[in-house]
C-alpha cells in the first residue's frame, strides 16, 4: 500500500497548522463577518478585539492579506498584546515568511513569557521550514511546563514527536509517543493525529480505538478514514480497510484540486516526459505502453485493495512460463492519476520529481528485479523512495 503522502505530507508529520486553534480567546463569529470598518463609538479594546477576531476568521477562510492587514492593525491599536504578535507570526508562516514568524513568536514570549499557544507555533515553525529541531525541542519542554490540558500536552508532544522524527531519531518518537494522554480530546483533529502518532509507533489498538472515534467525530476528514484503512490493514481486517479505503476516496473527491492543477493535455504531456526520464531499463518495460490520465482511481479498484492515493498504476502483461528473467517486463497500460500526483507534490515546481518517483516506485514494485536500475533520490518531503 501506499503511503498516502499527498493528506498528510509525510506520514508523521503534523497535518497543518490548522489542526489546532491557534488563539482559543477568539470570539464566536459564528452571526457573520464583524463590520471592522465601522469603528465610530468603539473604544480602542473594542476595535483591537474586532480586528483581532476578524482576522483568525479570514485566515480560516484563507485570505492570509486581509489577515495581515487585521493583524497588523491590532498591534497599531495594542502593541502590548501578546495575542496580536502570536497572531501576526501565524499569518506570516501561513504566506511562508518563518524567519519573520518566529520573530514576532517571541516578541509575543516577550510579552508574555507563558503564552503556551505562542510556543507550539514557534515550534512548529522552527522544525519546519527551519529545520531547527534542537530549538524546538527545547522550546515544547518549556509549553509543556504551563500546559493547563490534555490537549495542549497532547499537541506539544507531537511536535516533539515530529521533530525527533525529521531527525530521524524513531526511538526518541515512540518513546514521545508513549506519554501522549489517552483522550478524550475536546479537539477532534487530536484524535486523529494522536492515534496516527500511535499508529506509526505499532500501537495499533489505540490507533484503531483513536481513529475510529475521529471518523465518527469529523466525517470528512479523509486524512483520518486513510490512516484507519492503513490500521485495519495492519491488523489484517482487509474488508474494514477496503470500506475506510472508500471512505477516504469519497472525501478526497470533494476537496477542490490544487489551485495551480494543469489542464489534462499539459498533466499528460509531463507524465510522457517523466517517461523519457526515466533509467533505459526501466523506460524499456514501458515501450508502447498506453498512457492513460484520470483523476485517482476509480471505487471498483479501490474495492480491490487498491490504495486509493496511489499515483501510477500499471496494467503489465502475463509474464509466460520460465525463470522471471526469461521474459522482459511488459507494461500494456499505465493509469496515472493527476489529482493525487498533483496533491503529492505540494507546487508546481515538485510534480516532475513526484512524476518520476512514483514511476520509479510502481515499476519496481512491479518488476524487483529493475530495483537495482532505479535512481536513488529523495522526495520533496525528505523520504526516500
């Protein structure tokens, strides 16, 4: 099976930032948009707290400009606030601006020295994109000294979690994995990435017993119906992993494509170019093969077993009688899958490595014995194929 990497990054990475409330103060938006422009009669603390408000909302709604313009106005009303620098670090990581972020997270600890949510998004910032492990490491063991909840101890032990594991220290992560609280979790996002945090670790019961409350919690929440097929399918259930396979296709399906997705004949033509790419033996097994694009694929193969967010599929021809090797590798028809491939890759400018891998990958799957032929590289996400 695959590894579904396009949900949820790297498997063992956190989801996005999103995943927890960044500013539990915010207030309750939930009668409509505030009327920000309209401050005559309010005090200064009401305009900042409209601002501030009114920013979280947009940066939900992911119009990250009109977030920094509410962000930066809070601060021009109190540039005192703690929140409004936490504020103002969250939009500047989302435009992918870290340096700048992890600034305005500690003025925000400057200002507030046991600002927990401060804290974890520092953190969170300083393993990626700066890679700075060390620091946030040090920096979840000082959260962890004001966290007040099973929430905020169980979301600064997975960055701890996920740091250790972009170091590639897998002792250190299940060691962090262990003392995960057991739930509930007002948050449902946690109980997916706690029981996946399990999941990864061998703990497959709790993950299953996680999992399954995350589904039942957060119905479109593809990323938890996956991670629960990959559970059943490690504890051998095949038919609840084809119906939580399924279930994860279904959703997936209703997430809008990428916004930088390329029309069909642009996607077919890289594919045919990652083709031409690849090793001579590798390319020779795929010689008037037909090369057929679709979205991912379709219910009837996922039923089969299929992962459901795998991006190339090959249809080979029967390999005749004889020792393996007496007849070459045969590819009638290969089914590549935009959707997924596109999601895997993140940018635009990553989709011919993705290309190229997951060619790489299938084939060899396929065929072991072009395994020595494949080009050893690495995926965006740091894995090696």
């Amino acid at each position: 099976m695959g590894t579904g990497r396009w949900g949820t990054q790297m498997i063992g990475r956190r989801v996005d930032s999103s995943g927890r409330m960044t500013y539990s103060g915010r207030l309750d938006m939930s009668e409509g948009d505030q009327n920000v422009g309209d401050e005559a009669g309010r005090g200064p603390m009401d305009q900042f707290t409209a601002h501030l408000d009114r920013a979280w909302d947009l940066v939900h709604r992911g119009d990250l400009r009109g977030a920094l313009l509410s962000a930066e106005k809070s601060i021009e009303l109190d540039p005192q606030s703690p929140e409004a620098y936490n504020l103002l670090g969250y939009v500047k990581a989302a435009l992918g601006q870290a340096d700048e972020a992890l600034e305005h997270y500690k003025h925000a600890l400057a200002l507030d020295d046991t600002f927990v949510e401060a804290m974890l998004n520092a953190s969170e910032v300083l393993i990626h994109p700066l890679h700075e492990f060390e620091a946030a490491i040090a920096m979840v063991e000082e959260a962890l000294d004001f966290a007040e909840n099973d929430d905020e101890i169980a979301d600064a032990l997975l960055l701890k979690y996920d740091a250790y594991l972009h170091q590639g220290d897998t002792d250190s992560a299940a060691r962090v994995a262990k003392r995960l609280p057991d739930g509930p979790f007002e948050s449902p996002r946690l109980d997916f990435l706690v029981g996946r945090a399990h999941f990864e670790t061998g703990g497959h019961a709790e993950a299953k017993r996680l999992l399954s409350s995350a589904v039942t919690r957060e119905t479109f929440d593809a990323d938890a119906h996956y991670t629960l097929a990959l559970v059943h399918e490690a504890l051998g259930d095949t038919t609840a992993m084809v119906a939580a396979f399924l279930d994860a296709r279904a959703v997936d399906l209703m997430v809008p494509p990428v916004p930088w997705t390329l029309d069909r004949p642009a996607f077919a033509a890289r594919a045919k170019a990652a083709i031409e790419r690849l090793p001579v033996p590798l390319r020779n097994a795929l010689e008037n093969a037909q090369v057929i694009v679709a979205e991912s694929p379709g219910a009837e193969v996922v039923a089969d077993g299929i992962d459901p967010r795998v991006g190339v599929l090959l249809d080979t021809a029967p390999r005749g009688a004889g020792p393996a090797l007496a007849v070459e590798p045969n590819v009638t028809r290969i089914f590549v899958y935009q959707r997924n491939l596109e999601r895997a890759a993140e940018q635009l400018s990553q989709l011919d490595d993705e290309l190229d891998l997951s060619l790489e990958e299938e084939l060899c799957a396929q065929f072991p014995e072009l395994a020595t032929h494949a080009t050893q590289r690495t995926r965006p996400d740091g894995h090696e194929h």
